[in-house]
C-alpha cells in the first residue's frame, strides 16, 4: 500500500488557491487577502455546522476581510458575543437548521433583525442567513453608517441610542406583524379548502399540526420582512427555494 502511494503520488496533487488561504493571528481571528474569501469561509464553515449529524448553528462575525470571531450555538439558536472583536464588525452570517425537510427554514426571525441594530456605531451593515444546501437570505442596512459621518463621539453615540429606540419599536411591530400574519393564514385554512390543500401538500401526516405551525411561522417571517423592510431602511432578499415565487403564490392575499 505505501509503495503503490509512492509510485503515484499524483494522486494527492492538487492545485491550492493562495488567495483562499487564512492567516489565524494570535488572537484567534482570521486574515484572508480579499472580503470575497472571507465570506466564502464564513458560508463553508456555517453550512457545514448544519449538516452534522446533529446540526447547529454557527456564527461568524467578519469586519472586511477578516474573520473576527466564530462561535457555536445549538440547533436552536446561537449567541452573538459582545466584546472588542465583535464590536466592530460590519458582517454576521450563520445558519438556519432544517425545519420542513432539506434545505427549508425561515430566512430571519425578528430576533435576528434585532442583531443589526444591537450594536454600538452601527458598524453592523449586513446579516446572511444560510441554509444547509447553501443557499442564501441578506438583509442590508441602507445609508451611510452614522460613525463614518460623526466620528466615535458622544454626540454620535446619542444619536445612536436615539436611532436604536426607535429601530426596536419598529421591530416590537414586525413582531406584532409576524403574529397577525400568523393568525390570519390560520383563518384561511379554516375556512379555504383549496387554500388548505395546497399549504399542507407537502407536510408529513403524522405531525401535520406541528408541522403546519413551523410552516406559517416560515411564511409569516417572509412576508413580514417584505412589507416592513423600508420602515427599517434595509434591503431583504432570499433565494430560499421555500420562498421563491411558486411556494409564495398561495400566500398572495397577505402580500398587501
């Protein structure tokens, strides 16, 4: 076995790109030489905590092209940590577990939408959410950042906080919003056979109340994000197979 290696070691040849490489600094983060490899880290090492035999979520904090910090969460959820690696990053991107069969999952939560607004300087600018096959939603912060204009002041700082009140009140409406959403899709399969029919074509007969909660939970999410995303001076978009035009046509008459 060793010598047929030796006799073909060809076989292990293979052609590494420098520019994918990371430098791991001492301080734990890593360097990569553009923002393009450090995202594409970020999107291998999320989906492939989401395809464990028991999955999880991770995130990943990336301020340029460098990866700040990297932690785990469970399949519920992970924590984002507040400390001076973090602080400053521009980028979070981690995973959403499968939920309704491979690959389909919410895109945000309005627990995410909080982790853009949460931190000082709204240095954060852009959050990704992968799925397992790797497909991805962003969500991104419209404007100028504010530090960039006024500098890390008091001033600034006030401003900020000012902002962030404000920011949260809007997400406590999503929130209400989702919510409503929720109630009204459950009215409809009360009382729309074809409606319901179609909603519940895919999900598994034995759990198919379980199932149909996570369903409209996923959905209600999606809508509420569309409507809400210019009172939150963001952009949203996804190409979630879940949620792309064919699975959102039954849910027309929530799009207004």
């Amino acid at each position: 076995m060793i010598s047929s290696l030796l006799i073909k070691p060809q076989i292990f040849t293979r052609k590494i790109k420098t520019k994918n490489i990371g430098y791991v600094c001492s301080d734990g983060t890593i360097n990569f030489q553009n923002v393009k490899s450090a995202h594409k880290y970020a999107k291998s090492v999320v989906v492939r905590a989401l395809n464990q035999e028991e999955p999880f979520e991770r995130v990943v904090m990336i301020e340029g092209s460098r990866v700040m910090k990297q932690v785990d969460g469970d399949n519920k959820g992970v924590y984002i940590p507040m400390d001076p690696l973090t602080i400053l990053c521009d980028t979070i991107v981690h995973g959403h577990p499968d939920l309704l069969g491979k690959g389909i999952t919410a895109s945000f939560s309005d627990k995410d939408v909080q982790a853009l607004f949460f931190l000082p300087y709204d240095t954060i600018r852009t959050l990704k959410v992968y799925n397992s096959i790797g497909e991805v939603s962003i969500m991104r912060r419209l404007g100028v950042p504010l530090y960039r204009v006024m500098g890390f002041t008091d001033e600034c700082l006030n401003v900020l906080r000012s902002k962030y009140a404000k920011s949260n009140k809007i997400i406590g409406k999503l929130s209400n919003e989702i919510c409503d959403i929720g109630s009204n899709i459950y009215k409809k399969l009360e009382t729309d056979d074809k409606f319901f029919r179609k909603f519940v074509k895919d999900l598994s007969k034995d759990q198919l109340l379980e199932d149909t909660a996570t369903k409209t939970c996923i959905y209600a999410n999606h809508i509420a994000l569309k409507k809400f995303a210019s009172k939150l001076k963001v952009s949203y978009k996804t190409n979630f197979t879940n949620l792309n035009k064919k699975h959102m046509s039954i849910f027309n008459d929530f799009m207004s």
